[in-house]
C-alpha cells in the first residue's frame, strides 16, 4: 500500500490475492501488516497488534478512515486561513523589503563613511599638516623657506632634485610643461612644410 493511498483498496487487492496463495490466517496477517503504510503501522504499535486478521483489518480500516479525515481537516483550515493569512505575508514581505531597503541604506552610509573617512585619511596623506610651515598668509615661514633653501629643497613640495619651478606637483610647472610641449609641435610642423616646399 503507498503512503498517499486509502485502504479500500489495498483490502480489495489483498482478498483478491489472499484466495489464490492459500496462506494460512496467521501468514495473511503478517503479510497484510507488512503491506501497510507507516504513518498505520506507528498506530498500530501505539495501540497494540491485534491477533486476528480481521481484527488487524479493522483497526488498520479505523486508522485509516482517522488518517483522511484529519488530511481533509487540515485541508480546510489551510483553504480558510489564505484570506487571513494574506495580509499577514504581504506586510512580512513589506516589513522585510522594509527592513532590507533599511539594511541596504544603512550599509550606503557607512560605504559613504568609510570612502569618506578613506578619503579624508587619503587627503591626509597627500597633504600633509602644514600648519607649522605656512604662516597666516598661506605663504612659508620665514624658518621653513630658509630650512629647505639650506637643505636644496624644493621651495613648492619640498622635495628633494628640483627647483620650485620644475616642481611635477606645481600646477603652474604643469602648465608651463604642457605648453612648452605645444609650443615645440608648433615650432616642428612649419619646418617640416619649410622642407616639402624645398
């Protein structure tokens, strides 16, 4: 017998077969509590295994019968609770999209936080405290210009090999570099057409 079958007809199936073994009642017995489900079998073994075949029958029929109509109980509660049940799922899902529309801002603002706390400690590094080498005029301390004119220090970053107005970091030397180069594409192209023509 399969777990989603009712025992009418199992008992059909196992009279029919019973008549054409010639098994005694005890050997029908076995074999019929053999053949049953076991959500029948955990009864029958809570209540006690009858000694006839018919009582066997009985019982496992009672069981049965008890078996559907709790299925068809549980059935009909679950069919009229949906319309309770509804708005209960749709404001869980509200309150999860909800809190998962919370979870993904909260997370926004401490990426935010962190690139910007990422960022001011980037910033930092780039620019370093200059606060005891530029005077109230943004300009360099008297002491700070004559430490690094002594050290051969850049007057722009500080850096050492290079002169304030070959500074990389000077915008100004940057701007100059740029049309310098300009300039000297400027100063090739006429040559070049100086020579076509010649």
């Amino acid at each position: 017998m399969k777990p989603t079958q009712r025992i009418a007809k199992y008992l059909v199936d196992f009279t029919r077969l019973s008549t054409i073994t010639g098994w005694d009642s005890r050997a029908l017995r076995h074999q019929f509590y053999q053949g049953l489900p076991a959500r029948i079998k955990d009864e029958i073994a809570r209540m006690g295994k009858p000694d006839t075949l018919s009582q066997l029958r009985l019982m496992a029929q009672s069981i049965d019968g008890r078996y559907w109509e709790r299925e068809e109980e549980t059935r009909r509660e679950r069919n009229s609770q949906p319309s309770e049940k509804k708005p209960d799922k749709s404001s869980n899902q509200q309150s999860s999209s909800n809190n998962s529309k919370k979870d993904s801002k909260n997370n926004a603002k401490k990426n935010q936080s962190s690139n910007q706390g990422g960022s001011s400690s980037n910033s930092e590094k780039k620019n370093p405290d200059l606060s005891n080498k530029l005077g109230k005029d943004g300009k360099l301390t008297q002491a700070e210009r004559t430490r690094r004119f002594n050290n051969n220090l850049c007057l722009f970053c500080g850096g050492m090999g290079h002169t304030a107005k070959e500074c990389p970091k000077s915008s100004s030397s940057a701007t100059k570099a740029k049309a310098r180069a300009a300039q000297t594409k400027s100063d090739s192209a006429p040559v070049a057409e100086d020579t076509k023509k010649a």
